[in-house]
C-alpha cells in the first residue's frame, strides 16, 4: 500500500439500527411540529383575549366616554356629555329580531332562478353575510342546503340574465367574495 491512501472505514447499519434511526428521527420532527402548533396556537389565543378586552369605556356616572381629538396636539380629550344627549332609551327591535329569526327573506328559491352564491355555513354566519351584503347594495337571502340541514346558502340575486350573473360576480369578487359561482335552480 502506497503511503499516501489514508484509510477509510465504512459504517454498516444493521435493520434494527435504520428503524432505530427512522424512529429518532420521526420522533423529533413530532416534538418540532408539535412545539409549532402550539406555538401557533398560543399567539391566536392572545390575539382573542386581546380583542376581548377592547371593551367600550363608561365614565363614572355610567355613561360612555366620548373622545375629542383636537388638531393642534392630536390628543384625546374627554368631553362630557349632557345627560339628556347620552343614548336615548332603546327601541324595540322588530319582532322578528326578538325571536331571533334571520334579517334576511329565507326560503328556497323558485324554479328557474339564477343566483350568484357567495358561501354555503351555518345558520348564524350565512345571517350575518347577508346582512353585510345587503348593506353593501345586494338582494342577497339565505336558502337551506338541500340534504343538509344544518347548512345554508347565501344568495345574491334573483338574476335577470347571464349578463346580470356575471355583473353580480365581479362586484361581489371586488369586495372580497372570490369563491362565488352561479347558482341555477
């Protein structure tokens, strides 16, 4: 042997040793992952009790603490308000929002109409969509699933042609609804 090969060694590995090293390995990307998630899932958290106490403040006397930004320091400034402008006595809600039925016409749609769905949820977000789209203009109305009850269509329309349907879409994508399709009863 010349006197310039250095000498090399190689490592056998037995099966025992290859599953002992897949287990180690499988076992620290478990505690990896596992630390991720719950890291993750601990930042939401804060995130919730953090919008939870963002709560309205009241004054001593029970009333609400409006603020005056003044142009000069940019300051909050606390202005008192007469008692008689405070809120005014509340006014009964329609009966329907009493009983806690939908805001919205519900009902299937009629034979032959065309709607832009927006989503298909539960009862109180489809509710709360629809409440957001009709202050944004549209004739938007929750329909159930059928095969689901528990599931619930928002629905944009009825359309009066295909030119109406894809007018609908694109307002609706434009303020953030992207997964909208056409609905054909």
């Amino acid at each position: 042997m010349p006197a310039s090969v250095q000498e090399e060694s190689e490592i056998l590995l037995g099966n025992k040793q290859l599953l002992l090293v897949f287990a180690l390995v499988a076992v620290l990307l478990a505690i990896a992952f596992g630390a991720g998630y719950m890291l993750g899932k601990s930042s939401v958290d804060k995130k919730n009790a953090e919008s939870a106490q963002t709560t309205p403040q009241t004054d001593s006397s029970g009333g609400p603490i409006t603020q005056k930004i003044t142009p000069d320091d940019s300051q909050p400034v606390k202005t008192d308000v007469p008692p008689a402008m405070e809120t005014p006595a509340p006014v009964e809600a329609p009966p329907e929002k009493i009983l806690g039925a939908p805001s919205v016409p519900s009902g299937a749609p009629k034979h032959g109409e065309n709607y832009v769905q927006v989503e298909a949820v539960v009862r109180k977000v489809a509710d709360a969509t629809a409440d957001v789209l009709r202050q944004h203009g549209f004739a938007a109305r929750v329909a159930p699933t059928p095969g689901n009850s528990g599931i619930f269509r928002v629905l944009v329309g009825p359309a009066k042609d295909a030119g109406d349907l894809r007018n609908t879409e694109d307002k609706l994508r434009k303020i953030g609804y992207t997964k909208c399709f056409v609905q054909h009863y």
